[in-house]
C-alpha cells in the first residue's frame, strides 16, 4: 500500500486548509441559511413603512384627510416648505421620501385634476409604491363623495383599512418554504471541488513529476497494483470529505432532515457530486505542470461552477439566456435537483424520475471529465 499511503501523508500535510474551507463553509452557511429564512419567513408579507415628509401647501380638509390616511401607512413627518430643509433630509437619508401637497388641491380633488408632488433619491422607486395608494385615495374619495356621501363619511370609509392576513398553503408538505437542510446541501458544490480539487490535484501533481514517476517506475509495486490504490485512494479521501459534511448537517439540522421523505435523495445527490469533484481533481492534476498551478486552475472553476450553477445565486435569480448556458454546468444539475428536493416533503414518484436523470447527467459530465483527463495524460506521455 505504498502509493496509498502516500496520499493518505500528503492529505495529512494539508489538514489544514481542509479545516480552513470547512470552517468557512459553515459559517457561511450557518449566515446564509438564517439569513434567507429570515427574509423567506412569514413576516415578510407585510406593507412596507416609509419615511415621509409631507408638505401641505393647502391646509384644507382634503389635505389633512390624505395626511391622515398616509399616517396610517407610513411614518409622516410635517414640515414646512423650506427648500433647504428638504434637501438637507433627502440628503442625510432622513426622509425616504417628500411629498408636496400643491395649493389648490381641494379645488381640483373632485374634478379628478388633483395632484402632488413626490420627490425621492435617485435609483430608489419607493415613490411608486405611495403614488398608488396616493392614487388610490384620491379615486376612492371621489368616488364616494359622487354616491352622495360627505366628505367626513367619505374618509371614514377610505381609512377603514383591514389588516391582510397571508398564509401559505402547505400543498407539498414545506409550508411552502426550503427545508433549513437544504440550505446547507445547496453550499456542497463549492466546497466538495474546492477541497478535493486542492488537496488530490496536488497531489496528482506531484506523481507526476519526473524524479517521483522513475522511483515508482523501478520499484517492485506492479502498475496496476500502483492504478488500484491510486483509485482507492481517491475514493477514501473524496468520501471522508463528503461524510464529514454530511455528518455537519446532521449536527445542524439532522432532526428535520431524519424526518423528512426526501433524506435519501439529499445524500445519494451530494454524493454524486462528490464524486464528481473528484474527476475534476484528477483533470487539475493533470494540467497543472507544478502544484502551486493546482491552486490557479481549482480556483476558477469552483467559483466558476458555483456562481453559474445555482450555489451562490439561487437558480431562480437567473435570467431565461443564462440558465440556458448553466445547463452546460454540471453542478446546475445537482441544484436542480436539490431545488426539486426541498419542494416536496415526501417527492412523489413521477419527479423521482427527474432527479435521478439530474444525477444522471452528473454522472455524465464525470466520465467525460475522466475520458478527457486520459487522454491529456496519454499526450503527456507521447510528447516526452
């Protein structure tokens, strides 16, 4: 077991960067995750408050409704019409918006002519947001004033705003929501190539230096005994990464993801993936003429496939053209599936299909990633 145990010392030498990319994977995780389910929960289906700084320049009844009206939306600070003033909020971020109330807006207001002023920092479109309950205001006064109604009655009715209640219905059993573990799974990709592609690609590298491969050449170890463990190798190394994240995710949220229908699946695709990242070690290695180049081609390609492929930017995010040119991504496919995966509790049996045709597709781009890697090797071979 010379050879194998040749990768099992170089792997020891870079225990270290393989706790620094773990360390870092769970702490963006671990932010990632809280962070998206933040935004993702309940609480978020709810009307924004502004802060707006309203001007009224014609202090009659319709105005003060309106003032009212929108004090129950947003947060509304009265001020006086001094230009500087207002700029001077816009500027320091006090008011996210100003509202101006024009003279003669009551005369106007049932003739459908009224209008106000809004004034907001360049690049934000809040304004449309309170322009349409500005809008609707108007419509909604008028509106009732012509059925007949006073104008005290007519903002009784417009003011009466009920409270909207949002729930989400639970047809697949995930309330509608990404389980936390499939958050966690979503991040694999990224670190699975990053490890395996830096600490295998090195050392690929290094057996392929010329002193090393004539020592191996002269020893008694036959070439296909050398193969075997090489193989073997690889396959130890690659799997105790991919146990030790699967063994994090338990440790985070193994009690939902024990419960969940789908727990199989989850790990059958990550380990997909994994194996994966092996092919694209071994090609690493190959390419790279010294090992401080592993780091120059690894790199790339793992922020390359991880940005593109759905890791660091949902797939959901990406444009109609850009998703087309990801399918060519492999790991695209596994966030496809893990995607499918978090939509369902338990998948139902005609989508099983589908994510084993993504892990399928996986395993495709792995022979092709081996089959091209071969035969960069056997030009090496030929060049010498």
């Amino acid at each position: 077991m010379t050879v194998f145990n040749c990768y099992m010392k170089i792997t020891r030498k870079n225990i270290g960067m393989i706790i620094m990319y773990f360390g870092i994977f769970i702490g963006i995780s671990i932010a990632m995750l809280y962070a998206t389910k933040e935004s993702e929960s309940e609480n978020t289906f709810m009307d924004a408050k502004l802060s707006a700084g309203i001007v009224d320049n014609d202090k009659s009844e319709i105005s003060k409704y309106m003032i009212e009206y929108l004090s129950k939306l947003h947060n509304v600070e009265i001020m006086e019409d001094d230009t500087s003033v207002l700029q001077e909020k816009m500027y320091y971020n006090k008011e996210d918006i100003i509202i101006q109330i024009p003279k003669g807006f009551s005369d106007n207001f049932l003739t459908g002519g009224a209008s106000v002023s809004v004034t907001q920092q360049p690049g934000q479109f809040s304004y449309m947001y309170i322009e349409s309950q500005i809008n609707d205001f108007i419509n909604r006064m008028v509106k009732y004033n012509l059925a007949g109604y006073a104008m005290d009655e007519c903002f009784q009715k417009v003011s009466d705003i009920k409270e909207s209640k949002t729930s989400l219905m639970d047809i697949n059993g995930n309330g509608g929501q990404m389980p936390d573990f499939a958050y966690l799974f979503q991040f694999f990709p990224y670190i699975s190539i990053a490890i395996l592609g830096q600490v295998l690609g090195i050392i690929v590298c290094s057996f392929r230096k010329r002193e090393v491969k004539n020592r191996i050449a002269a020893s008694a170890v036959p070439l296909y005994r050398q193969s075997l463990e090489s193989f073997l190798a690889f396959i130890v190394i690659g799997v105790l990464v991919w146990a030790g994240f699967v063994a994090m995710v338990f440790a985070l949220r193994g009690d939902e993801l024990i419960n969940n229908g789908n727990m199989v699946y989850y790990i059958l695709n990550s380990f997909v993936v994994m194996i994966l990242s092996l092919s694209i070690a071994f090609l690493a290695g190959t390419l790279a003429k010294k090992s401080e180049m592993v780091n120059m081609i690894i790199t790339p390609i793992s922020l390359f496939m991880s940005f593109l492929g759905g890791v660091f930017v949902p797939l959901s995010f990406l444009n109609s053209t850009v998703r087309k040119a990801a399918k060519f991504i492999p790991v695209y496919w596994y966030e496809e599936i893990n995607n499918k995966l978090s939509e369902y509790a338990e998948i139902p049996k005609d989508v099983i299909k589908e994510v084993l045709g993504g892990m399928g597709i996986q395993v495709l781009f792995t022979i092709m990633f081996i089959a091209v890697t071969l035969a960069i090797s056997r030009y090496q071979r030929q060049e010498k």
